[in-house]
C-alpha cells in the first residue's frame, strides 16, 4: 500500500519538474527561431495529457513487486501512451524550428538541448515502461540513467534556457555569452558522457542503492566505465561553477539591457527593465491585441510584432484588421 501511494505521488511528480521546462522551451524556440511555435493548439493539448496520464501510469514502478502480471500490462498500456503527446511535442519542437532564422544564444543552445535530451531519455522509457522488457533492467543502474537522462538533464536544461532567456527581464543587464556557450557546451558533453555509458552498467546487470559493488567480482569489468562517468560528472559541476560565476557577475558588472534584447512579442519585455516594481507597470495596465506569435508574420515588415501594439500603428498597412 505505502509502494502504491508513494509512487502515486512519484510519478506525476517527474511531470511537475518537466512540464514547466517544456512551457520554457516552447517559448524560446519561437522566439530564437522567429516563428510561431508549431501546432499551438496540439502542444497545450499534450501537456494537458502528458498531466493527466501522469496519474494513472504509477505500476510501471513496481512490475516486479509482485502485482498481478494482468495489472502490469494495464499500467505497460496507460504508460505507453505517454509517448503519443510525449512525440507530438517533439515533433513540433522540431517543425518549429524547421526552415527558421535560428538565433543561436545560449537560450536557444540549451532549449535545443532540451528537445535532444528529452529524444535521448525518452526513447529508454518505452523499455521501462513495458513490464516484459522492464523486469529485465528493473532496479539497475539502466533506470538510473534513463531518469536522470529525462527529467535530471532535460529540465535542467529548460530551466537553464529559462535563466539565460529572461535574466536581462529580472536584472537589468545581459549575461555574458561567451561564457554561457562555454557553460553549455561543457554540459552537454559532460551530461551525455555521465548518463550514456551508465545504460551499459545497467544492462551488465549492476544494480541501483548499492553503495559499492565491490563485493562482486563479475562487476569489475565496469570499473573503468565508472571512472569515467565519474570524471564526467566534475566536468559537468565545474560547468556550472562558469555558470554561477556568470549569474552573480552579471548582476552587478553585466553589460545594460536594451528594453527587449531578444526582439520578443510578448508582454514581459514592455515593462520597465530591472527587478519589478508593484503592479509591474508605471501607468496603466497595458492592452493586449493578440496572440504572442506573430514573428516573422507573412506581410509585415518587422519580423516581430509585439502584443501591445495594434496592427494599424506597424510599418506594413497590409495586415488584416484587428479582430
Ligand atoms: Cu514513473
């Protein structure tokens, strides 16, 4: 009973933590890509799924608790459809950025990040997810990979995204890019060289909670695997040492924001640069005219068109009236 409510919770939490980073992702795609994110419509219907399935797919953490091997294949079933709107988010992701003028600020590095991280973690998750293959990897070091992988990397790397895309919003001053890239470039590297190896201990057999596996001699040959996910794993903490310096440098010492650095449409961007004030803007409340998409909108001259200004006061008179 404790198993089940514990996992309950489990499950649905793993969502929580990337849900919010996908929401990251979307946004800065659209924005460093200069299109509007593809298939709006069917990416909050994904997420809205991926939050519902996530409530009803808890058993794929106990097929071998010995629960009835019956309600195993329910909860393969409920599991397995996780990848539907799972895919249909990535595949907008990827037709968002299909034929758009890429801005490639560290924003955008890790926001691609995401997308390949969540691919790479995702496609291990169809094995965890079916209970036949599931007992043959459970408890090994296999689902420790593939969790770290999906929800340890992935939204690291969306709220990453998030903190480089909106850090000139909150303080005022832009972080410097040179070392954002050198941040993200070791990441990712030393992300794939930690998780990607550590598939293969788990399919050797090595299990998870164990604090050494030294007792077992058959093990040994993983040893070397181990020390280089251990080497790994300093090169990815001496990342984000670059990064933290980054953040709290450019607090104080970081170049002046422009008013909207990354040539957004959306709402934030209008008020007063720097941390907010009460009610976050100084007049009145700003009107809002229509969606945040409109880049790069076929017959208008700016490839941006932000929310709070009507079309009839842009360059191009050929847009459509407002709605
Ligand atoms: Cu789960």
């Amino acid at each position: 009973m404790y198993e089940h409510l514990f996992w309950f919770l489990g499950h649905p939490e793993v969502y929580i933590i990337i849900l919010p980073a996908f929401g990251l992702t979307s946004e800065v795609l659209s924005t460093m890509g200069r299109k509007p994110i593809f298939g709006y419509k069917a990416m909050v219907g994904s997420l809205m799924a991926i939050a519902f399935l996530s409530c009803i797919v808890w058993g794929h953490h106990m097929f071998v608790t010995g629960m009835n091997p019956f309600l195993g294949a329910v909860f393969t079933f409920t599991t397995l459809l996780v990848a539907i709107p799972s895919a249909v988010k990535v595949f907008n992701y990827l037709a968002t950025l299909w034929r758009a003028k890429i801005q490639l600020t560290p924003a955008m590095c890790f926001a691609i990040g995401l997308v390949s991280l969540f691919i790479s973690g995702g496609l291990t998750g169809i094995i965890l997810g079916d209970s036949a293959l599931d007992i043959n990897v459970h408890d090994t070091y296999f689902v420790v990979a593939h969790f770290h992988v999906v929800m340890g990397a992935s939204a690291i790397f969306g709220m990453l995204a998030g903190v480089y895309h909106w850090f000139p919003r909150m303080f005022g001053r832009m972080m410097n890019k040179t070392l954002g890239y050198v941040h993200f470039w070791i990441t990712l590297i030393a992300v794939y060289g930690v998780f990607f190896p550590m598939h293969f201990i788990g399919l050797g057999g090595v299990p998870r909670r164990y604090y050494s596996n030294s007792a077992y001699e058959g093990f040994d040959v993983f040893l070397n695997i181990n020390t280089l996910i251990t080497v790994f794993a300093f090169l990815a903490a001496v990342a984000q040492v670059i990064f933290l310096f980054n953040f709290v440098y450019s607090i104080f010492k970081g170049k002046k924001a422009p008013q909207n650095p990354w040539h957004s449409n959306t709402l934030e961007w209008t008020s007063p640069a720097g941390p907010g004030i009460h009610g976050n803007w100084n007049g009145p409340v700003p009107t809002v005219h229509r969606w945040p998409y409109d880049y790069s909108k076929p017959g208008a001259d700016d490839d941006y068109i932000p929310q709070t200004v009507p079309y009839s006061q842009t360059k191009n008179s050929n847009l459509p009236g407002e709605e």
